[in-house]
C-alpha cells in the first residue's frame, strides 16, 4: 500500500475527529456560560425560600384614586338610633354610642352574629364589614366598604363595639366617610406578584411563609383635616395571621402604625 496515502488519510481523519470535538467544545461551553448568565426568576426565589402562596389572579387588574370626607354625625342621625344613647349631642365626626340593653354575645363568636343588629341599628349599617375580634382589647372591629372593597385601618370609616367582662357589647363608636369620588380614571395596577416581591426584597416575607389570602382595597394615601385621598391596596395574609399591605400603585410597603401613616396635613 502507498504510505503517503495512508498518511493524507490518517491526517484527513484527525482533521474531522478535530472538528467534531472542538464542535462538542463549544456546544457544551455556551451551554455552561447559558446557565450562568441565565437570572434566577422570583418565582425560583421563593422556592428557595419555601415560601407558597394562594392563586393569584391572571389577568390585569385595574384601580383609582378616590377622594372622601369624614361625616359629622348630628343630633337628626342621633335621634334615628333607637335604645341607644349619645354621650354627647354636639355635631361630631366620632359618634359615641352607649346601648340601653347590652347585646350578649355567644361564647364563640360569629359575624353573622351581629348582622341583624348592624342592619337594622347602625347608621349606614350595610357599608361596613367584619374585621377582627380583639379578645385581649375587648373589641369588635368593622372596617367601611365602597363598593364591596373595604377601607383598610381608616379611622374615618370604621366601627369599634366594646366588650365587657361578662362578653357582653355595651358601647360603640362609629366613623363614617362620605362624598366618594372617583378622582381618576381607572388605570392597571400592580400585579399581585409584584407586592410579594416586594415584601421579600424588603424581607418582611420570612422563608417558609404562606400567603393564604391576598384581596384588594383602599387605604389613605393622603390624610388632611377636612378630606382624605384613598389609593388601591393590596392586603396579603400571611399564615391565616398577619396581615400586611402594600400600595397597588406605587408598590411601596404601607405602615399603619408609622407616625407618617397617621399624620393629618
């Protein structure tokens, strides 16, 4: 056999052998600098972090700004509310009732407990809400709503029942928002995600946390003497438990207990 023919073949074989592998080189290399480069997504950080939350709603959704003004109850609401008593007769935006007969309440207590006594012995009765039972406080607490959305932690629009020793209600406040005026246009707010994202980049969101109800609202976004500006809120419940909110327009962490939060301008 001629060898320079065995040779140009061995060469031509190293040559495509060359070629293959510096192909399977670079197809491994890219892929190696892919996955370096690749950012880790959000939903991949909170995997890590063991935290699960409820469904959250698929398409956009949208929101406005509302103006509102405090109500000033007067002696004509007053003499509307029957076995009830006003502690004061003057015009006030803070109405303080005492009842002629306490309302015992069940040993568990139930919101559909005072339903009938909502509607038919509490001014604008039907536009509040349910939100806690403070055991430790003695109160019952109703938030207003508009439109079906509640008014969170506003002391304008909210009701407190007082509890006594024997759990029975004895008294209660009320504050009540009106004039609601839609300020703006509805307008594509942030989606929920983006308010889980920024609770855990703040780290208020824990590892191994699960939101298990996520809702929308209002809550004062500017507080002056005379009327107040209501922006959407978004309200996460996090382990049945706490509740934390975050602005649906500007996405910042909203503080109800901050100097700031309740400062009238």
């Amino acid at each position: 056999m001629d060898w320079s023919k065995i040779k140009t073949i061995f060469i031509i074989t190293f040559l495509i052998l060359d070629v293959y592998l510096l192909f399977q080189f670079m197809k491994i290399r890219d892929a190696n600098n892919y996955e370096v480069i690749t950012p880790t997504t959000f939903e991949d950080k909170l995997k890590a972090d063991e935290i699960k939350y409820v469904e959250l709603p698929k398409e956009p959704i949208k929101g406005q700004y509302l103006s509102a003004k405090p109500r000033t109850f007067t002696k004509g609401d007053i003499v509307k509310l029957k076995g009830q008593s006003a502690t004061s007769d003057e015009p006030s935006s803070i109405l303080a009732i005492t009842l002629d007969e306490p309302i015992q309440l069940n040993s568990k207590f139930e919101p559909a407990d005072l339903a009938p006594f909502m509607k038919e012995n509490i001014l604008f009765g039907d536009q509040y809400q349910y939100w806690e039972k403070n055991d430790k406080k003695g109160t019952i607490t109703y938030f207003q709503q508009y439109e079906n959305v509640p008014l969170y932690e506003n002391i304008n629009g909210m009701i407190i029942f007082y509890i006594n020793e024997d759990n029975q209600i004895t008294s209660y406040q009320q504050t009540y928002l009106e004039e609601m005026d839609k300020l703006t246009e509805k307008e594509e707010i942030l989606p929920p995600l983006k308010a889980i994202e920024t609770l855990h980049q703040k780290g208020v969101l824990q590892p191994k946390s699960k939101i298990t109800k996520i809702e929308l609202g209002y809550s004062t976004l500017i507080q002056l003497a005379a009327s107040q500006v209501l922006a959407p809120t978004w309200r996460l419940v996090v382990n049945d438990k706490e509740s934390l909110f975050v602005n649906a327009f500007e996405g910042q962490i909203i503080d109800f207990n901050s100097e700031e939060n309740s400062k009238v301008e």
